[in-house]
C-alpha cells in the first residue's frame, strides 16, 4: 500500500509520514519513508538553475511516483511525504499503484508562513527567492483525496493523526 502524504512545505507532512513508519513497521517490516527532500538530494536534483522551477518540480514528482510504483511491485509499503502539486500524477498514482490512499495534510498559508522552520516563505515574500510554491508558484490542492487532515493547530503530537490515517488506509 502506497499513503501519499501532500501539502505545502511545513504542512507537517514529513512529521506525520515518521510517525505513520512507527506504527506500522511494528506490524510490517516492510514500509519505507519517500520523503521529498530526501528524495531530492539523493538524486542531486536539488541544485541547479531549473531545480525548484515548475518543470523540474514535475520531473522530480515523476521521479517520486516511479519509485513507489517500483517499490509497491515488490510489495513495499510506501509513506510519501511530497508537495505533490500536479493532479495528473496523483490520478496517474491511483491507476498504477495497487493500493493507494492520498492524504492532504491542510494548513493556512499565514500558519504556513508563520511556521516557516526551513525559512522559505519570509525570503520568497521578501522578493529574494522565486519559485516557491504557495508564494510565486500555485499549489494545487488534490481534487479528491481519501482523506483531509487539517493541521492548522500546532499540536504536540501527531501520532494519532498518523494512527488514524493508518486505520482509515486499511480499511478503504
């Protein structure tokens, strides 16, 4: 089963997807985490003048979903945790992964910016950085996902967000 965890950047996607590899490695030894900037330097397509622009967020989103079909034809459970913005790879997902259940993790843009932990919103705002999705690039949201998690709260623990989104995943 592939759970794809989409959101804007500091969304807690990533915070989610390790407590999600908690619970359910416990069960099943055979779940990885494909997190995007993980992902990204893994595959050295974080550098580099097209790197952030919409056509390099679209190859390397192509890059995500051709690793999970990969893992899932081996019978790896997937936790990705990406942006995600592109709707025709996340429909390409639910045809060509053989157990797939999309979570978008909601948070308001002024949280977003207020959170900012990798300090991407205040310069992007300022003018000093481009291609920032959220900020000079659009984020489109997934049209129908199997579940919404609205993290606008800061709350202190996400386990059982992530334990909900587990039990929702086994049972859909």
């Amino acid at each position: 089963m592939i759970i794809w965890l989409t959101g804007l950047s500091a969304s807690g996607k990533t915070t989610i997807g390790r407590h999600l590899y908690e619970l359910w490695t416990v069960e099943e030894q055979n779940t990885v985490i494909v997190d995007g900037d993980e992902i990204r330097d893994i595959l050295k397509s974080s550098t580099g003048n097209n790197a952030y622009t919409e056509l390099g967020r679209h190859y390397i989103a192509e890059r995500y979903c051709d690793l999970c079909v990969w893992l899932d034809r081996q019978g790896i459970n997937v936790i990705c945790c990406t942006i995600s913005s592109f709707e025709e790879l996340r429909e390409r997902n639910r045809k060509t992964l053989s157990k797939y259940f999309e979570v978008y993790v909601k948070v308001p843009m002024e949280t977003l910016y207020a959170r900012d932990q990798k300090n991407l919103y205040a310069p992007a705002l300022a003018g000093e950085v481009k291609n920032v999705v959220g900020v000079d690039m659009e984020f489109s949201p997934p049209r129908s996902p199997d579940m919404v998690v609205d993290n606008s709260q800061d709350l202190a623990d996400l386990r059982p967000v992530a334990l909900e989104i587990l039990n929702r995943a086994r049972e859909g």
